[in-house]
C-alpha cells in the first residue's frame, strides 16, 4: 500500500523520521514514483525515470532527487535538450548528484528544460513541453522548469537546478516553490562556464529544505548564520525603466512590509537592468556560438542565436560582458558592500504566461520578464526567490538578495519571511 501522503514530506521530516526509525526510507520513493505515473503524463517534468530508483545508506536516506538534464546522472540519459545529445547516456555523476547518494538520497531521474538551457521556458524538439502545475498550458518557467515543476507538483523532495541568467528563480517563482541561486562554484560543475556566471543550486518547497541539499551539494555544513533578532537593513527595488507587472509589484511591497513590521529598516533603490540584459545578450550568443556542434544541428531558435554568435569579434564580446558587470556591481554589490545586509525585489517582471506566449530568447519582452534576477547574475552573488502569494490563481514570488558566498545567512534570513502571512508554500489545486 502507497501512502501518497510521502509524497508531501519535507527532506527535513524525512530525514528525522527515518533516522529515528519510524518510516522506512523506500515509502518516500514509492510515493513519487507513484505520483510521477499518476500526475506526469500531463505535466512533463521528466524526461527520464528511473522507476527502479532506491533509497541509499545515509543521513538522507529516503529523500528523493530530480536532476536537470544540463547535469549527467551515470546510466541515465543526458541530453540537454537538444537533438545533437539525443542519444547521450552520462557515464558518471555530477558531483552534487555524487554526494546527494552517497547522503542516501534517490536518484529519481531527469528533468526536462529547453534546449541548451536557453529559454524561460521549458519546451524543446525533444520531449513534450512541461506544463506548470498550477494550471495546463502555462509555462513552468526556465530553463530548469522540469524540476521546480516536479518538486511543486509532489514528484520529488527536492531538485538540482543550473542559473546562469535566472533559470533556477524563474521556474521556482513560477511554480511556487523555493530556489537558491548559490554565488558560483560553491556547488562544483565539471563542466566549463568561460563567463562564469552559472551556478548550480537547488529547488524546495521550503527553505529549509533547499538549505539541506545546498549543504549536501556543496558539502559544507549548515550553521545558524544570522542573528534572528537582528535588525537589518534591506533596499527594496520593486520596478525599473522597464515597467513591471503590478502583481509582481505588490508581492514584493508585501513582502516589505511584513518585513517592516517585524522591524527590519527597508529603503528604496533604483534599479537598472537595461546595460545588463543588452551585455547578457551578447555573451549569451557567444556562448551558443561555442557549443561543439554545427549550427544546422540545432533546433531553429537556437541555431540563429549561435549564428548571430559566431559573427561576434572578442572586442565584442569584452565590451558587452564589462557592461553587464559594472552595471550589475553599480546596483546589486555595491549597495550590498556599502551597508545594506540584502536586497529584495520581485522574482519576475511578469507573470507566468502562456507556453506558446513565452517570450523569444534575448527579445524586448524577455528583458522585462528577467529584469530583477539577471543583475544579480553578473553581480554573482546569492539569491532566493520565496513563494508569495498566488495571482487569478497564479504564483508569484519575491527575490531576497544576498552577499557573496553568504548563503547561511541568506537562508537563515529567507526563513524569517517564510514564515510570514501570505509567503511559503502551497500545494497546487487538483493533484490529490
């Protein structure tokens, strides 16, 4: 008998009750690998399961893991997305994915994202588009849309997700979940990033959930890193030049005022995202321009983005990444090294859309949708974006912003506003 219930368990709970011996690890598994044949015919969060995944020997023994199909899991699928992979089998782990087994943790399988990654949505010529599980036919967010899909819907206890320009915020704000954007390589990545901007981090439906797999990805242990009756000081960014959705605008007023009147000091910052998203444009097809295939070996979106790539002198390239960096240290670290503990702003400009309404990659429509999470990409610092509240039956969510490599105390701070009226997890209507 499956009692569907596991399927809901924080890694936290589950984690304690298996370590005292009241719950026997593989429950968990068998939960979601039931949840998984029942809910993903419709939504799409996988694209590989492995359906005889088992709980391991560990502190973590019962809690369940989705990968993004950007890290390799050994004998499963790795392909990116894209038809040049299409047939790609990792020969071994992703070093988080190593330490989340060897923290008795069940590898459950991949999860789905667009092609290279390079999308706020989720779909690709591969596999069937995911769907977000508050509502089919709205986009899930991206690129790692398939894991925030999958732990938001019951599929997983948690998921690693990849963000170079967002894609771990995105999804997690879009599907009302949790998502740390760690500060890059405080989670190794045995593959290269030339811009260094990618970090690889998890997706909870709570913080302190994501705070677990970020000590078992990282393998740095979790301490109490902020003083809870601290009061601290936080700038507040909530639209910019390029106009914002007033949803997302309101969540994030929500959010400083609850923070307000636990006596926290909030002012106002000015945000300028404009220089960043114009930089990230540039370095962004560059990097599609580098990718070890032939353009005409790519699906249409991605092969005019490597093309446009390839036309880029390194003058370029340079000029564009210093744009983006000295704009995203004007308003995201600098604030941040001049007094300001952290920094909050909606998670999107926009709310999630429809699939087929997803912005075009790169485009006008794409900058305001990433205004508030890309900045803080080139700052290359760490951030988080909290579920806050639902809008016409939507999430939306707000984004705390910390310093560099200052997760703990990120986390610890993240949990403060968790815990407030109105933020925090729900579970999605229609899956029970």
């Amino acid at each position: 008998m499956i009692d569907s219930s596991h399927a809901w368990l924080s890694a936290v709970d589950v984690a304690r009750e298996v370590g005292a011996g009241n719950m026997d690890p593989q429950a968990v598994v068998r939960a979601h690998l039931s949840a998984i044949d029942r809910l993903d015919p419709r939504i799409h969060a996988y694209v590989y399961v492995d359906h005889e995944a088992r709980a391991g020997a560990g502190p973590q023994a019962g809690v369940t893991l989705g990968v993004k199909d950007s890290q390799p899991v050994a004998g499963m699928p790795w392909t990116y997305g894209t038809p040049t992979w299409r047939d790609r089998v990792a020969d071994q782990d992703a070093v988080p994915v190593a330490r989340a087994r060897t923290a008795g943790m069940a590898i459950l399988g991949k999860t789905n994202l667009p092609e290279l990654a390079a999308s706020i949505g989720t779909t690709n010529t591969l596999f069937p588009a995911t769907q977000n599980p508050w509502r089919e036919g709205i986009t899930p967010g991206g690129s790692s849309g398939g894991s925030a899909a999958a732990v938001a819907a019951g599929m997983a206890t948690v998921a690693m997700g990849e963000d170079m320009g967002g894609s771990i915020r995105i999804p997690a704000s879009c599907c009302g979940v949790v998502g740390l954007r760690p500060s890059p390589d405080r989670v190794p990545c045995e593959m290269i990033d030339a811009a260094g901007l990618s970090s690889r981090g998890p997706i909870a439906r709570t913080v302190a959930d994501a705070r677990l797999m970020f000590s078992v990805a990282s393998a740095t242990a979790s301490e109490p890193a902020y003083d809870r009756l601290r009061r601290c000081r936080i700038g507040v960014a909530d639209t910019s030049v390029l106009g914002a959705d007033a949803a997302c605008q309101a969540a994030c007023r929500r959010a400083a005022d609850a923070l307000e009147n636990a006596g926290h000091r909030l002012e106002r910052l000015e945000w300028d995202p404009e220089p960043v998203a114009n930089g990230y444009a540039v370095v962004r097809r560059a990097n599609m321009a580098s990718f070890p295939a032939e353009p005409d070996q790519l699906g249409p979106g991605i092969r005019q983005l490597a093309e446009q790539g390839r036309a880029l002198t390194a003058i370029d390239y340079f000029r564009a990444f210093e744009m983006a960096t000295l704009a995203a240290n004007r308003k995201v670290n600098e604030p941040l090294q001049a007094g300001y503990d952290f920094l909050l702003t909606p998670t999107l400009g926009l709310l999630p859309m429809p699939i087929e309404k997803v912005p075009p990659f790169l485009g006008d429509e794409w900058a305001q949708y990433v205004q508030f999470v890309l900045p803080v990409s080139f700052a290359r610092v760490a951030a988080i974006s909290i579920p806050a509240g639902t809008h016409e039956g939507l999430p939306v969510g707000v984004q705390l912003v910390g310093r560099f490599s200052q997760e703990w105390e990120l986390l610890d701070f993240a949990e403060q506003l968790e815990a407030m009226p109105g933020f925090g997890f729900q579970r999605p209507p229609g899956l029970d």
